[in-house]
C-alpha cells in the first residue's frame, strides 16, 4: 500500500479523529473490533432511510426492496469466501452464534455417546464452550491439540488424536493471542482421510488474509463482520450444503419454515432453514459494503501491508529490554501478544490508555491458552489497515515510558 | 481521622496533578510501598478473581477496629487497594458499612471500579463491607 492510499484510508474511518485524554488516538486493539468506513456507517443510516422494511413475506416494494438487498448480500459474502453456492451462507449474529449453531445441530444429527471432537489449545473461549455444552449433553469428549513453543500447532500429536469415534474438528484459522496462522489446508486434507468434517473459526482471518473455503476445502467456516469491518451483530456461517441440508434447524420461528400446523410443521430450504426471526437486513447490506470495500483494496494488499506493520512492531519491541513476544509462529497474522520483565500486563495497558493507545490485556478470552503458557495474560496489540509504522513509533515511544514508570 | 476526613486528605494529594501520568506515577508508588499481604492470606480463598488482575484481602477484628490487609498482582491495582485500605481500615464495622467512596469518584480513579473494568477492584470493595457486616453480626 502506498503512502498516499494510506492517507487515503485513514480519512476514509472517521474515528480515527478521535482524541483520547487529549490525544490523538492510536487503535490497536483491530482483534477486538475494528472501526468502520464511512461507507459502512452510512450504509446503515441508509438502509433505514431508505429501505427499512421486513424482507421474505411483503408484497409491497419496500419489502421487495429490502429482501433483495439482504439476498445480494448473502451472494457477496457466498463470492468474498468462495463459495460454490450462495444458498451455503447462513447469516447469523456473529462467530460466537455460528460455532454454536453447528454445535447444536451437527451434535443433534452426527454425535452419540463416546464420540469425540477436537479442538486446539489455542481456541478462542467461543470455540471451546459450545463443543463442551455439546459434549455435556451428549456425553462426548473434547480432544486438545497442543503447541510448540513457537505457538504452532503440533500436526504429529492432532494426527494421533484422530480415530473412528472423531466426529468433528474445531479449528481457529488465525489465533487471536498468538498470531498464529495455522496450515487449514493440511489440517483439513489430514482430516478428510479419515471423512472427519472441519469447521474453521475465521473470525480474526477474513480481515487479514485470503480466503476460499472451496480451496481449503472447509466444511464449515464461520466470521464474525465486526472484525472485518463490518457492524457488529452480523456475521456468516458457510457450510457446505451437502452438510446443511443434513442438519436439523437450530432455532425454530419465522421464515425458518414451509409450512405450519399444529399437527406438523416443515421447514424451509437452504439458507432459510437455518435463518430463524426477522433476519438483519441492515447488518448483512452494511457487512457487504464493507466486505466491498474491502475487495476495492484488495485482501493481498492489505496482508501484505499488514505484515510490514508486524515485522516492524516485532523489530521495535526488541528494543526494550526483557521484552518476550508471545508467539513466534513463522505463519503470523497481524497480532504482537508481549510481555515485559515481571510488569502485570494490565499495569502496561491502564498506562499506555491514558497515553491514546488502545490495546488488549489479559487472557483474551483464551484461558486455556494463557493456563497452558504458565503466564497471567499479555499485552496485545493487533494491526488493521489502517494503522502505520508512525503510530508504531509513538507506541514504542509510550512503551518505554511506561517501562520506567513501572520498573 | 474519620472515613470521610481521610477522603478528602487523598482528594487533595490527587488534585495537585493535572496530568493523568502523574497521578498514575503516585498511584505506582503507593502500589510499590504497600505492605505486602503475608504469604499466609495470599491463599486461594482470599482471592477475589478478576478478569484482568488478582486482587487478595483479609481483615482482622483489632479492638473493635476493622483492620484490612491486601494485595494485587498489578501494581496500579495495588495503588487503590493501598487507598482502600488507608481509608477503610481501623474503622468500626458500622462506620464502614454505612461509607460512601466517594474519592474514587473524585480523583479519577471511577473506570477502574466500573463492572466491565473486571479487575477485581469492585468486587474487593464489596467484600471489605462484607467483612465489616461480619464482624458486626458476631459482635
């Protein structure tokens, strides 16, 4: 990305004008949440402006209106994951309700006492609990991938963990403590030899790097679209439809069915089945604007210009003395987890917040990870698009000083 | 000194800076001279958890005075516990129960005790007056 497109971003996301106790914000916290083009913003003014009316069921050209903005939706994020069919995009609230909603249903259909699902250590807490409930109410057992030191997947332990009684794999495509972009495609392949399905949590992957679910061969992949851009409370689930059309509805009310009587009811076909209430109209036309936009920059672009942001956040922190990076993956996203010497992580971040600079601390929603590491939590700080090496210069800058005032 | 006298005693140490880093840098070292919590109490059930920091407390009865004692793996979060404690502490049960913390407010400190801060610190508040509604059902 050149200088002048940069330039070109930032005054495209109006919250970056932002001053925080009277300084000019730096938003670091892009894993959390990301902020939102002008174009999204206005996107959703719009669509209540002009288009607001309960899409499916009305006659009248509002409702036309609506439903067929919500449908090209559903085709654009179907084309930006590369899926075969649109009918494969279920819309839901975000990651956390699409791992539970294949939780629910694939568990109803596929799991039975004594089977098995396997997850990573390095899973966010929404891809673990779902499995757990599941694995309560079916009497299942959660199997553990570990990591190396480096924060890699050990593919030689998940290989062994696999067997007759593994019904799923649940997998974080990009970790959001660690960095780590983890081989989905290998993952996936060692997988489909013994027929086991794999859902890919993307949540902190669309917005970073390239996805094609048909070429990773995912079964399913779910996103969230606040953290591509997007307004929060929308997000996607892909699944392929061979596995959808197997599944039982996950939520039952309107538009999820044919027909109802009290005797019988049956349900409607892809993606409706799955898309029970008044769907988020607003949201999906709101998330495919961004997903545009997006598109308009070009996902390698930005993964590349990302990657300079984390070579060059990874060189400047080595600066500071007793600085330990937490995660060495070769395969990195945009995402810097540190330390430094005995200083409490929170310490770091109440210091660096009244400096303008927002990032993570803690366990970010990855106990297990943190348990696993033997540490309380870390420092984080996570890249988006927007960001530049000159704000990585002013965070390295507060750093320093914090680290004094700490030590 | 009462509760309230004590407030206003921080009230005033705080309000000589204008700059946030410099009330933090007092907050630091209140945090790095607080007594620390003998290893006995920093046992698992004086471990108030937060989502961000851990914070331990007990409390002792000492000639009909609440006496507490505390800790926290971070040392902003010690700096308050530290105040906590300078205001609490030596105080009957019913003069704590019937406190309101109304320096926290005042020195700028309220988003380290608002519930999403998770960093124990509320919940550490709550149980100092537990400690004290104890205390006074015994007596």
């Amino acid at each position: 990305m050149t200088d002048l497109q940069l330039q070109n971003i930032r005054t495209e996301f109006p919250i970056l004008k932002e001053t925080v106790y009277k300084k000019d914000l730096i938003y670091f916290d892009n894993g959390a949440t990301t902020q939102k083009p002008q174009c999204v913003i206005d996107r959703i003014s719009w669509g209540y402006e002009h288009m607001n009316a309960n899409i499916h069921r009305g006659v009248h050209y509002l409702s036309q209106m609506a439903t067929e903005a919500h449908e090209d939706a559903r085709t654009y994020v179907a084309n930006f994951l590369g899926a075969a069919k649109r009918e494969e995009i279920i819309f839901t609230r975000g990651t956390t309700e699409a791992i539970n909603l294949i939780a629910f249903s694939f568990g109803e259909a596929f799991c039975n006492e004594g089977d098995e699902i396997v997850v990573s250590v390095m899973e966010h807490h929404s891809n673990i609990v779902p499995w757990q409930m599941l694995c309560e109410r079916k009497k299942l057992k959660l199997k553990v991938i570990p990591i190396n030191d480096n924060g890699e997947l050990d593919l030689e332990v998940f290989k062994s963990l696999l067997n007759e009684n593994t019904k799923l794999v649940a997998i974080a495509h990009v970790s959001n403590v660690l960095g780590t972009i983890n081989p989905i495609s290998d993952i996936i392949s060692i997988s489909h030899k013994q027929n086991i399905p794999v859902l890919v949590d993307g949540a902190q992957a669309v917005a970073h790097i390239k996805v094609d679910v048909q070429t990773m061969d995912a079964d399913f992949y779910v996103f969230s679209g606040h953290k591509i851009y997007g307004p929060t409370g929308i997000g996607a689930l892909y699944g392929k439809e061979k596995w959808l059309n197997q599944l039982p509805p996950y939520q039952g009310g309107g538009e999820m069915i044919a027909t109802v009587s009290f005797e019988n009811t049956t349900y409607n076909e892809l993606p409706y089945k799955f898309e029970a209430g008044t769907p988020d109209y607003i949201g999906s036309t709101a998330l495919a604007e961004a997903l545009k936009y997006i598109d308009k920059l070009g996902i390698e672009n930005i993964a590349n210009y990302e990657h300079e942001l984390l070579a060059y956040c990874t060189e400047r922190l080595s600066e500071i003395e007793d600085v330990r990076i937490i995660g060495n993956a070769k395969e990195k996203s945009a995402v810097v987890s540190f330390l430094i010497g005995q200083i409490h992580p929170y310490d770091i971040g109440m210091l660096l917040d009244k400096l303008g600079i927002a990032v993570r601390t803690g366990h970010h929603c990855a106990q297990p990870l943190i348990d696993s590491l033997c540490i309380s939590g870390t420092v984080r700080a996570s890249f988006g698009m927007y960001n530049t090496k000159a704000e990585i210069d002013i965070f390295i800058a507060a750093l320093k000083k914090v680290v004094t005032m700490l030590s | 000194m009462t509760i309230n006298d004590l407030q206003d005693e921080i009230i005033e140490e705080f309000s000589m800076f204008d700059d946030w880093m410099d009330k933090y840098a007092l907050l630091i070292d209140l945090g790095n001279t607080l007594e620390p919590l003998d290893t006995q109490y920093k046992a698992p059930q004086n471990i108030i958890e937060g989502c961000q920091s851990r914070v331990w407390l007990h409390a002792e009865l000492i000639d009909g005075n609440v006496v507490y004692y505390g800790e926290s793996d971070a040392v902003l979060v010690k700096g308050i516990v530290s105040l906590l404690i300078k205001v609490l502490s030596n105080h009957t049960p019913d003069e704590i129960i019937n406190t309101d913390l109304f320096f926290i407010e005042q020195i700028g400190l309220r988003e380290h005790l608002s519930p999403t801060r998770s960093n124990g610190l509320l919940a550490m508040v709550k149980q100092m007056k537990m400690f004290a509604l104890a205390y006074k059902a015994k007596a």
